[in-house]
C-alpha cells in the first residue's frame, strides 16, 4: 500500500487497510494484528500514528486489546465490515445505477445482461473472477 498525503490523515489510510485484511480474511477473527512498533516500521510512519489507526479500528469495534499480549480482530469484525461495505456499496452504486437504467427505459433482464457482459469483460480482461 502507498500512502499519500492526498487519501486523508495516515492513520486513517492505515486503519482502512488494516480494516481491509480484516475483510478479506487476511487477518482472521481472533488472530493477532501487527502491533503499533511493527505498523510503524512497516509504513515508516511515528509510531503515536500507527497507534491512532488502531485506536481508530479498537473505536469501530474491529480489534480488541489484550493487556500485555496485543491487539486482536474482534469476532463478527469481518461480518460486520462486510454488512457495512455491502450497503455503502448498494447506495453508492447501485441504486444510481437502477434509477438511470429506468431513466433510459433499461428493463431488469436487459440491465442484468448488460451486468453478466461487464463481469465477463472484466474477468478476461483482469483475471479476477467476480
């Protein structure tokens, strides 16, 4: 991951790519994160900075901390990052999408069509089977 000043605060980039692993499975529920030493060596960043990011993930209820061994991915942290992406994803996304296919008379076989060609395309095109 490239950090970058104009993608928000740096711990707010760390947390989402921390939040990221989580829901992906990378880092599994119950599983060790990095710690604050070894997030701020890994991004080259203060060390109070990879600590907020976890701050950041502990307030959203994704980890948790054990005193003296670390922090941990909370459980249901992966099913409730998912629930959340997926409605963030509906409104962003798809419901645009649905008023403008009504916009220009797109019927819901034709909009699934024009859905199945485009993860096709990107299938061939990317490798990534969605």
């Amino acid at each position: 991951m490239s950090l970058s000043d104009g993608d928000g605060p740096i711990f707010a980039q760390i947390a989402a790519e921390l939040a990221n692993q989580i829901a992906d499975g990378t880092v599994g529920e119950g599983e060790r994160v990095a710690s604050t030493n070894e997030i701020a060596a890994f991004y080259r960043v203060n060390p109070a900075t990879a600590a907020r990011s976890l701050t950041v993930l502990a307030e959203q209820g994704l980890v948790e901390k054990r005193r003296g061994v670390g922090m941990f991915v909370a459980k249901g942290a992966r099913e409730r990052l998912v629930h959340e992406r997926r409605r963030r994803f509906a409104d962003r996304y798809l419901r645009p999408l649905v008023v403008e296919a009504a916009r220009l008379g797109i019927g819901l076989d034709e909009l699934l069509g024009l859905v199945r060609e485009e993860l096709t395309s990107t299938e061939v095109t990317t490798g990534v089977k969605a």
